[in-house]
C-alpha cells in the first residue's frame, strides 16, 4: 500500500515550478487541473483550487527521512529554499529533528528524522 496525499493549489503551474526549483521534483504528469510531482518514492498530487485562500489553507505534509536531515537543511538554506519563520532545525520533545518550509498554497510541508 502507498500513500499519496492530493493537495489544493490556486495555480498549478506555480506549484509545479516551486517543487522542480526547490524540492528538486520532478513533474510525472500535468493536465489542466491536475499535476503529479515525484521525487525518489515521494509522489504528491496537486487539484486545482483557484478560490483557494492560502491564510486559511490548512494542508500539511510530514515527510520522515531516515538520515541526512541536517545535509537537507543545509542544502536549503544554500538554494534559499524559504523555510518557514517558525521552522528552523530544531530537537523536538517528541524525538523527532525537524525543519519546516510552507509552499505558494501555505501547505506546510515538515521534514523531520528520528533523534538517536
């Protein structure tokens, strides 16, 4: 079984071009109101939602890695990939080390890998 998460965004084509640029995404399928991103096993789906109010959009996406998540961080930072003003790379309580970035819809999208 595989999940793939199916998010709202205003313009389809400003999504896409924010995964290609900073995610490194690459697009598996574009139609007038749908678009399909990959990277490696991640796939996300994007519908068309032009009424969309990015304020009020509440999507959020959890992407757990097994390692590399400082290299992650990194790497953003050098591509100035915007993180998210209260997502800095941080220990959490839970256990987790996470960061978090916010895309053109305001679907939070947090990467986060187990502490040792």
């Amino acid at each position: 079984m595989k999940v793939i998460p199916r998010l709202p965004a205003r313009d389809l084509d400003q999504t896409r071009e924010f995964f290609e640029k900073h995610l490194l995404f690459s697009t598996q399928s574009r139609y007038p109101d749908y678009l399909v991103m990959k990277k490696a096993e991640v796939e996300l789906h994007f519908f068309h939602f032009p009424d969309l109010d990015p304020l009020s959009n509440y999507a959020m996406i959890y992407l757990r890695m097994v390692e590399g998540i400082d290299s992650l961080y990194e790497d953003f930072l050098q591509r100035e990939v915007p993180i998210h003003p209260n997502g800095s790379l941080e220990n959490k309580p839970w256990g987790m080390r996470e960061f978090a970035i916010l895309d053109p819809n305001h679907t939070l999208l947090t990467f986060g890998q187990l502490l040792d």
